[in-house]
C-alpha cells in the first residue's frame, strides 16, 4: 500500500511507497525547535493549540518525489541542527531528516491527499507525546515533559529496523552520497532564531 503526500498548493507531491506500514504513527512534539521552525516559516496555524506539531514519520529509502522537486528549500535552526526541508512555492513545511538516519518526520499538513478522518482512522491515536515542557498551556493528559519510555516504545524499534534494512538510503533529501542535501540550507542565525523563539 501506498500514499500520496503533497504540499498547501500542490505543486509539491510525493509518495510514500509503504505507508502506513512504514510508520511507527502519529506522534507530536512540543518543543521549542519544532515551534521556532514553523515561527520562523510564518506557518504558527500549523502548530496546536498547546504549540505542538504532529508528525507522521516514514523511512527516507520509501520516499519517492513525483513533482515539485525545484520547489523545496531548507533551513537549519544551528550549524548542526536538523535539516528542515519545506516549500518555496507556499511556504508550506514538508520533512525533518538527517543524513544517514532512517526517519523523515513529515508534519501532518502534508497529507493533504487523504481525507483528515480516513488518516485518523489508518493510524489511530496519537502515540507518544514529547517536550511537554516546552507546550503553551497544559498539554493534553499524558504528555511527557522531555523524551519517555513510551516514546522510546513508539520510535526505537522503526529506527531499530530502518538501520538493520537499510532504510536511510537513497534519500530523495540528499545527493547520492547520502551526505550531500539537494538544496543548500539555510542556517538561522543567533539573531534570527531568538526572533523567531516561542
């Protein structure tokens, strides 16, 4: 079985090719990284009412781009940070990945292809909840307030997995030496991370 995922206008598509086998869930984050990147994009609608950010997480070697590849940009919160890859053409926020790890975080507003509802109902609850102490508000019951055990349930065995069948290549986020990201990033700077701080 597979999905289609696509970007706010729809120029940007792709397709993941073993979903929703390929995903360890729904899974939300709460932490002030998360919340500086979509801050930062002027995307704050995405984020819940407590701040947090769901992400439905897929293997990098399952990931196929269909169109728009011209369309994503990338922007690092530090010179070491995660590489957060979105849209130019509707600022919309595609995939959090590393090089070399089996795992690309697509946040939910991606998969626009499905119905909300039809998705809710493939996957189930929320898994894990993470960062709680970072979250505006209180989070919903539940929520830890770094990174738990149940989260480490939902996560380490996907990860586990993705290394032991080779998972995190090729992926379409990076050139063919698996270190390389197709579009130069965008490092913040101190000045332009704190602006953009929850």
């Amino acid at each position: 079985m597979a999905t289609e995922i696509q970007c706010q206008c729809g120029l940007f598509r792709a397709r993941l090719k073993a979903f929703p086998g390929g995903t360890p869930g729904r899974l939300v984050c709460y932490c002030d990284d998360c919340q500086t990147y979509l801050r930062h994009l002027g995307r704050r609608d995405l984020l819940d009412d407590n701040g947090g950010t769901e992400v439905i997480p897929a293997y990098p070697a399952d990931v196929e781009i269909l169109s728009g590849r011209e369309q994503l940009a990338c922007v690092r919160l530090s010179p070491g940070g995660t590489y957060r890859f979105f849209t130019r053409c509707c600022n919309t926020p595609v995939a959090n990945t590393r090089p070399g790890m089996p795992w690309a975080g697509f946040l939910r507003g991606v998969y626009t292809a499905n119905p909300s509802l039809a998705l809710d109902a493939t996957l189930g609850p929320v898994r894990s909840r993470i960062m709680g102490r970072f979250a505006t508000g209180t989070p919903p019951a539940g929520t830890a307030d770094k990174f738990n055990l149940k989260a480490m349930a939902s996560v380490m065995p996907f990860i586990a997995k993705g290394k032991l069948t080779g998972k995190s290549a090729p992926s379409p986020f990076f050139e063919e030496d698996g270190q390389t990201p197709i579009v130069t990033p965008q490092v913040l700077t101190k000045a332009e991370r704190q602006a953009a701080r929850p």
